[in-house]
C-alpha cells in the first residue's frame, strides 16, 4: 500500500487493532482470509477546514470545522461518527467526497491519495465513495421521476438505455421498492420511500464505501428501524463498508464497529461501541451517554452539560470541551491534549488521561451511569 | 464498459404491490391550465390573434397597402369596410390583421431571444457564484439601471431604424431581468441536496446545469418571460410610434397608432383601434402568465 508520508507517525497511532464486532458475525461471501485481514479501505490523516466568515466590510473571520481529524475504516466494517449539531460530521464527510476541498490532510482510498489524481482517474476512483443523504426532501430532484433519479448516475458514466432500466429496476427490488414507483414523482412519495430511492441512487455505480449523513434522522421511529435494518441487509449483500453519521447515539452503537466522538471539529475519543457504552473515557462522551433519556421514570435526568457549544469562531484554548467539563485543570488551558491509547484499541484526547494524568484520575468526572 | 455485476435482490419489501404509476408531472399541470377560465380565455383571445394574422390574405380582398383616396377616413361599420379606413383610405381591417404579423412578431422574437441568453448568463453566474458570476450579474445591473423603454430608444437609435435592430433593441433590454431571475432562481436550487448527490456521481458542471438545475429553474423564469410578451409589444409599438421600429408603408399597430393621431378629433374610434388590439394582447399575455404560474405552482409535499 502507498502511503503519504510525513503525517503517517499519527495514523498508524490512530488505526485500530482488529475488526470489531458485527461484521465478524455475517455469514455471507467473503472468505474468512479476507475478513481476518484488516484492510484499511479509507485512510483519513489530519484533515483540516476553515470556513470564513464575514464580519465586517473588511474583516474575516475562520470558522474551524474541521481540525486535524485522522482515522481508518476497514473495509466491510461501519464507523460510526456521533457529536453535536455542528461539531463538523457532515464537514467531515463531505471532505471525504471531495464535495469540499480541505485546507490540509489527505484522504487516501484503497492506499491512493484522493487530491493527487485528476480528471477521469479521479472520476473513476470516486464512484466508489457515496453519499446517502439527510433530508430525503432535498436529496431528490423534483421534476425527475424516482427511475430517472435513480439511473442519473449511470447515465452519467455512459450506460445503455436499456442497462440504465435494468439495472434501476434491480436497485428498486433491493431496496424494498416496485419497480411501478420508478415513474413516481418525489411528491409522491413518503419520507421513508424516498430515503429508499436515496439509498437506492448512492447504490447505483456499485460504491465500496457509503457515507450515511443522518440517514435516519428525519423519519419516524418505525421507519427508521426499517431503513437501518436494510442498511445492515446491503451491508451483507454487497460487502459495503459504511461511515455512519449521526447524532443519536443509540442508531450509531446499533450499526457501528468503532465509534468516533467528535467535539467541535475535532475527535475526543475513539473506540468500539461497547466500549464506548461501558466505560466511555472522555468527559464530553460520558455527558452525553448520561443525557440519553431513560426508560425508568423513577430515575433523576440527568444534570445536562453546561455552558452553551463555545463558538467555533473563537475555539477556546487547549482543550476544546475545558469551558464545559466538569473536571477541567490547569493544564486543559495550556496545552491541547494528545491523543492517547489509553485502553487496547480505545483511544481517548484529554488530559485526564495518559502522562498527565493526575494522581485521582477522573475524580470530578461525571459518574457513568450505565450498569 | 464496466461490466455491471448482477446484485443478489430480494429484500423484505414493502412496497405496496401493483401500485398505478401516478400521473406526471406535465399531465398534472396541463389539467390545472385547463381549468383556469381566465387563462384559457386568454390563451384563446392570442391564437385567435395570431391565426387571424398568419391567414389575414383569406380574410380580406384589400391590399394592405393599397389606399382608395376617395374612401378616407370612413367610420366603423361602413358597408365595404367593417373597421373603416384610415387616413389614406386603406381598409382598417387589413392593415389591423397584416400589422398583427409585425406586431406579434416584435412581442414574441425579443421575449425567446432573451430567455435563451438571460437563462444561460443567470444559471450560470448562480452556479460559478465566484468573480465569473460577480462579473456577469454587475454586468446584468449595470443594463439594470436604466428603464426598459429608454435603453431600448438609446440601442434601437444606435442601431438605427427598421425592424430587425428593434427586435434585437428590445432583446438587450430584456436579458437584465430575466438573468437575474434565472440567478435568484439558480442560488436557491444549488444548496440543495440533489445537486451534490449529482456532483458525486461525477457529472459534469455542464450536464448539472442542464439536467438538474435548468428544470427547476424554468417555472419562474417562463412565468417571468410569459409577462414580458406584452411589455415587449407596447415597447416595440413605442419604438415605431417613434419611427424607430417598422418603416411605413407596412403596417404595424404602434406606427398605425402614429399616423392616426392626426385623425383623433375626425374619427376617434377608428384611430383608438390598433391601441385597443395593443391592449388586448398584452393584456392576454398577462393573463396567460398568471394562469401559467398558478398551475405550475404545484407543492412538494
């Protein structure tokens, strides 16, 4: 595999030992060698962007969306991404796509540095990376029927009429649809339908890695359920590996093998999600396991986070979640924390932890609830 | 060509089975069209014009430009002349129905020709938002300052008289409006989700513009387009009223509306007919135009 040099030192510190769990459990196609062999699919290192913003007639400023985010998906897996409104998922993601342009880092896929290649190499290398997005009400032209939606992108890369119907026919069938709605209008059709059509369009030119950007989150509860567990079905079916992007916590532990927690633009911790839901090490993380609503009405709610998100305008110093955490220190002011492997493939950024831990680790923190 | 591998299907579906395919999108609006009453009022009162110009040697034995000097100036409802004649003691009636032909024509010539090059300036300077579409809308407002009916006297003087420069006069005038419709219309589209989803599949900038932003974008820049028709027939009428625009002796309503000024206390009515013709077609057009934007105007949800 290529690698780009120079900021390989903090990836390989990054990559996570192993497969996780649930991947390892579906029984279809690939070989056991190939499961077995980690394969990174996606390496992102150190991948920044600011964003500016007009303050005055003359004066900018930068919004830092994205700050030194690093990580690998291994193929055939899912990584799921949780954090705030705002703390740059969907930056992330749409960096990735090359839908932006990062003002530093690479995105390398299958070893191959994404920003390197251009013209048709680049247009080959990325249909392979899609997006399922959001909105299922904007993700869809209006004025396009679903099957010409849906066949958009095979016309695009020179397919037949007549491989273009087939093959959306196909995609209808797989994601639960009649081939009757291909002449259906968006209008048409319900929120979940159409989140069916979007995941059927991100299908369309055979994609190795899906990036879902809040798939779910604009549909009901029952909905949702049926959308994810399609997502796990073509996960099986087609080997995809997925970036799953959400803010509810308990769709991205159902669907992931490792969990990125991100915070204002950067990550705070990275592990699997049982680890994540039985002993989250950060204290942003264990705030937010703590604010998931509990069934038992006899439990006290949670104390909520403090503070207001800081403006990412004027991030504050150190550590990005010091004006918030309960177990602040001197030192989460002076310096930005490194990121540390503070447990086997369980990588944490705070000051609590590591070399400049203190001697009562974690006391202050938030107690963890769960179990 | 990449071999397309065939996917393993059935998934649990839930898809209503033998679903009807609905009714499309251009079937829904036709309908919509057809039951606006003044619409289709509208629309019929401008064939009706427009065939009576295409066919206007059937309807009349008189030469359009051909007068009888002992028949000037004869009332309306004169045996021989239903619409009477004018002051050179030509049928009114034909030179109304021949004089359709320019006067259409100048309605209809300026408005195409500017949608055409308005939409392409405006999509695209929405699109490219960067010092390419700054430069192109500064442009835009630059012809923007000036009021329609006199940068079309200023380009059509330049240009000197006759009928082609003032059909290219009027044009010039109207790609300032409709670019900036097209590029209000462009900004709002482009944020949205399906444009990026088509960026991913790797299309072109070209093919974006064309396949997912020109269609979402034609409703208000036709509804806008569809109300300049009449504007475009009252300027062109200025135009030749002005002598700038259709040189006599062929008929056209805005120069019939001159020559027969003189005439005003003689035979008011007579002289007020192709004033009225004027006002009935842009009238009509825009009827039509509010018609055409209701029924497009269908919801999303």
């Amino acid at each position: 595999m290529t690698m780009p040099t120079g900021h390989s030192q903090a990836a390989n510190a990054l990559t996570p030992p192993g497969t996780g769990g649930r991947s390892a459990s579906s029984g279809v196609t690939p070989s056991p060698e190939t499961r077995t062999q980690s394969h990174v699919l996606l390496r992102v290192d150190g991948l920044r962007k600011r964003f500016s913003v007009r303050t005055g007639l003359y004066s900018k400023a930068y919004v830092s969306a994205v700050d030194n985010v690093s990580f690998t998906v291994e193929a055939g897996t899912t990584l799921g991404i949780v954090g705030e409104t705002g703390c740059g998922k969907s930056t992330t993601a749409r960096l990735i796509l090359g839908l932006i342009e990062p003002d530093a880092g690479t995105v390398a896929f299958e070893g191959v540095d994404v920003q390197t290649l251009t013209g048709l190499r680049r247009r080959t290398l990325r249909r392979n990376m899609q997006m399922i997005f959001q909105d299922p009400y904007s993700a869809l032209n209006p004025r396009m029927s679903i099957g010409e939606s849906i066949a958009f992108p095979l016309r695009v890369h020179g397919y037949s009429k007549a491989e273009q119907r087939e093959r959306m026919e196909i995609l209808l069938h797989q994601v639960g649809l009649h081939r009757h709605h291909a002449s259906y209008y968006p209008h048409q059709m319900s929120g979940g339908q159409r989140q069916r059509v979007n995941i059927a369009r991100a299908l369309a030119l055979e994609p190795r890695l899906v990036i879902a950007d809040e798939a779910v989150s604009a549909l009901d509860k029952s909905v949702q359920a049926q959308v994810l567990n399609l997502l796990t079905d073509l996960q099986e079916r087609l080997q995809l590996t997925y970036i799953f992007i959400s803010h509810d916590l308990n769709v991205v532990q159902y669907m992931s093998d490792r969990v990125l927690v991100m915070y204002l633009g950067q990550i705070v911790e990275h592990c699997t999600p049982e680890a994540l839901y039985a002993a989250p090490l950060h204290p942003y993380t264990q705030v937010l396991l703590a604010s998931i609503p509990d069934v038992n009405p006899d439990q006290p709610p949670a104390a909520p986070l403090e503070g207001e998100l800081p403006s990412p305008l004027s991030p504050p110093s150190g550590c990005r979640f010091r004006t918030r955490c309960a177990a602040a220190m001197p030192i989460c002011a002076a310096e930005r924390p490194p990121m540390i492997q503070e447990r086997p493939g369980h990588f944490v950024m705070c000051h609590l932890y590591g070399p400049s831990a203190p001697a009562g680790r974690g006391e202050g923190c938030i107690p963890i609830p769960h179990n | 060509m990449i071999t397309m591998v065939q996917l393993p299907a059935a998934v649990p579906s839930t898809a209503d089975t033998g679903a009807v395919a609905p009714r499309s999108y251009l079937a829904e609006v036709r309908t919509r069209f057809w039951h606006n009453r003044a619409g289709m009022i509208a629309v019929s009162a401008l064939v009706l014009l427009a065939m009576a110009a295409l066919v206007a040697p059937l309807l009349s034995p008189y030469d359009p430009l051909i007068g009888n000097a002992t028949r000037r100036l004869l009332p309306i409802g004169s045996t021989g002349h239903l619409l009477g004649t004018d002051e050179q003691g030509r049928d009114m009636l034909t030179r109304l129905l021949y004089g359709g032909r320019l006067s259409l024509l100048t309605g209809m010539l300026p408005v195409i020709v500017s949608t055409v090059i308005g939409t392409v300036i405006g999509s695209t300077a929405g699109y490219l938002s960067g010092p390419i579409g700054a430069v192109l809308m500064r442009t835009m407002d630059m012809l923007y300052a000036f009021p329609a009916i006199m940068l079309a006297i200023a380009i059509s003087a330049s240009l000197g008289p006759g009928v082609t420069n003032s059909v290219l006069a009027i044009s010039m005038v109207f790609i300032a409006p409709i670019s900036r419709v097209a590029e209000a219309a462009t900004r709002r589209v482009i944020v949205l989700e399906y444009i990026e989803a088509a960026r991913l599949s790797g299309a072109s900038t070209a093919c974006i513009l064309r396949s997912q932003v020109l269609p979402n974008i034609f409703n208000p820049i036709f509804v806008y387009a569809s109300s300049l028709i009449g504007l475009s027939i009252v300027i062109a009428s200025g135009l030749s009223f002005l002598g700038m625009g259709a040189r006599p002796p062929v008929p056209e309503w805005g120069f019939m509306l001159n020559s027969l000024r003189g005439t005003i206390y003689v035979q008011p009515w007579v002289a007020a007919l192709p004033g009225f013709l004027i006002f009935a077609t842009s009238m009509s057009c825009n009827m039509m135009s509010d018609a055409l934007r209701d029924a497009l105007d269908i919801k999303d949800a």
